[in-house]
C-alpha cells in the first residue's frame, strides 16, 4: 500500500477533471489511498461565478464515476468538490472506499457557518 498525495489542477471543467482523476488513478496499485485537492470534481477558486454555470447533474456524475472507478482499481480515494444543496452549494470532503459507494462530510466554516452560494 502506498499514500498517493496527488497535487493536480482542480479546474471549472467537471470533465477535465475527470480526466485528471483517471491519469492520476493509472498511476496507483490496488490498496493504495489516493488524496487529491479540494475542489478536485466540481472545479474550485476563489471567483465562484463559474457555479452559475455549473449542472449539478455533472459534478453528481463525476462523484458516481469516482465510486466506481475506486471499486474497478481498488483503492481509497479522499477528495474535495462543490455538492449542491437547495438553494446553493457547500463545499464537500468525499471519501471513496474500495466497495463502489462513497461518504459526504459538508463542511462547515465556523465563520460563516456553511459557505453557500
């Protein structure tokens, strides 16, 4: 087993990204964790103007694509994305285990207390 600490542009294109997870994933061995960036799905930055463009069908593809692509190569993989909630967004931590099925964690800014918009 080895920790696969992936440093990779997280972009406003859902299917670049994608892309990315793929190339990074062909580079791993079954039981490996992967750990890529927040906002590794949906795309991320600090102009959040691109979201109002953003299909939340797409990042929700995205985030089933990974499932399965965990199952198919066996590997953990810890990532970060944008999920949409009603009436905005939240910035979300996503877990990915090796059964094809994945966990949620919404952030949460003690700040703000949930950054939505």
């Amino acid at each position: 087993m080895s920790i696969v600490v992936a440093q990779v542009p997280a972009v406003w294109d859902v299917d670049a990204n994608l892309i990315t997870v793929q190339e990074v994933l062909s580079e791993t061995r079954a039981g490996d964790v992967v750990v890529l960036p927040e906002g590794m799905l949906s795309g991320y930055g600090d102009d959040l103007a691109p979201l109002a463009a953003m299909e939340p069908a797409a990042v929700n593809h995205a985030v089933a694509q990974v499932a399965q692509l965990a199952k198919q190569k066996q590997v953990h993989i810890f990532c970060g994305s944008l999920l949409a909630l009603e009436g905005g967004w939240c910035n979300a931590g996503l877990f990915f285990p090796t059964n094809g099925a994945y966990q949620v964690y919404r952030k949460i800014n003690p700040r703000t207390r949930r950054r939505v918009a």
